[in-house]
C-alpha cells in the first residue's frame, strides 16, 4: 500500500496552485451549526425562547499543526511553501495581479481516495519554528480553516472556467462532504 499524501487541488486552472501536504495531517476536525433566529420577546408558553431554524451553515473543516520541514534539503526554506498558503487567502489575479474576481480560489481537499470537502481557506495561520544559523527558517506549523462551498455561478458573458487536469483526474474518488 503506498502513502497517499492530503492534497488541496484548485478546482479550476489558473486560480490557484494545487498544495500537496509534506506530512499528513494527524486529526481532521469538522463541524457544522444551524442558523437560527430568536424573536425578541417572543417565549413559548413555558417561557422558553421562541427559535426559528433559518438554515444549516456550510461544513467547516480545521486542519492544525501541518508540519513543513526544509531542514535535510541543501537551500531549503519553507517560506516558499507558505507561499502557496498564502495566495489561497487572496483573491483570484488576473494577468496583471489585479484581483479577478472577488473570492479567493476554491480548493477540494482530498487524501487517499477521499474527496472530503469542496472549499476555500477561510483562515491561514504559520508558525516558523526552527532556523539555520543565517536566519533561514526550515521549519513551520500550518493551521488550515476550510470552508465548505458550491461552485461559483458564472456571470452573463463570462465562460465557465474549466476544471484542472488534476481535478479531473481525481474524479473517480470517493466524495464524503462535495
């Protein structure tokens, strides 16, 4: 059985770079809440709150402590791999680095034959936690929140973007929250 490394594939070309994981994740932890709305004053006849369920809210899926280590590579420096990470809380670019469109890239997350959520990276936070005696950082500690999303509506005249070759290539995978 060969490993299989957690993967974050950009569902479409040219809005992001896919983020294959250097250590797979120990825990994944979900979550989901419903939306409700409490009429001010209103109580039940117990005297209890009156609640209206207004909808389920997206999954959540918070990754923590994704390791990144460059320390056994000659020039290694994870910042480069941040990088990735970094650009997948921006909005799209365009060609000339203007944001494209206001959202940032949509990602599924995946590992092994699992296509655990389709989504965008609500929040991104690092950790540089060993360095080589210039400075260099070669360690880091990743926490990824991941949320669940559709897929973009296109507007009138605008082309459906088209899926990227490696999310095409996965697509025979198991789908769990997609």
């Amino acid at each position: 059985m060969t490993l299989e490394k957690a993967k974050l594939i950009a569902v479409y070309q040219g809005e992001g770079e896919d983020i294959e994981f250097m250590f797979n994740p120990n825990q994944l932890a979900f979550s989901r809440s419903m939306s409700i709305e409490q009429a001010k004053g209103a109580s039940t006849n117990k005297g209890n709150n009156k609640v209206s369920f207004k909808h389920p809210n997206p999954y959540s899926l918070k990754i923590s402590n994704i390791l990144i280590d460059t320390y056994e590579t000659k020039d290694g420096n994870v910042l480069d791999t941040i990088k990735k990470f970094k650009q997948a809380v921006e909005f799209i670019k365009n060609g000339s680095g203007n944001a494209k469109e206001k959202r940032p890239p949509i990602y599924l997350f995946t590992w092994g034959k699992y296509n655990y959520l389709r989504c965008f990276v609500k929040s991104f936070s690092f950790k540089l936690t060993l360095f080589r005696p210039d400075g260099t950082p070669v360690r880091a500690s990743v926490d990824l929140d991941l949320e669940q999303v559709d897929l973009p509506n296109p507007q009138p005249g605008q082309q459906t973007p088209s899926p990227s070759a490696s999310l095409r290539r996965d697509q025979n995978r198991e789908a769990f929250l997609t």
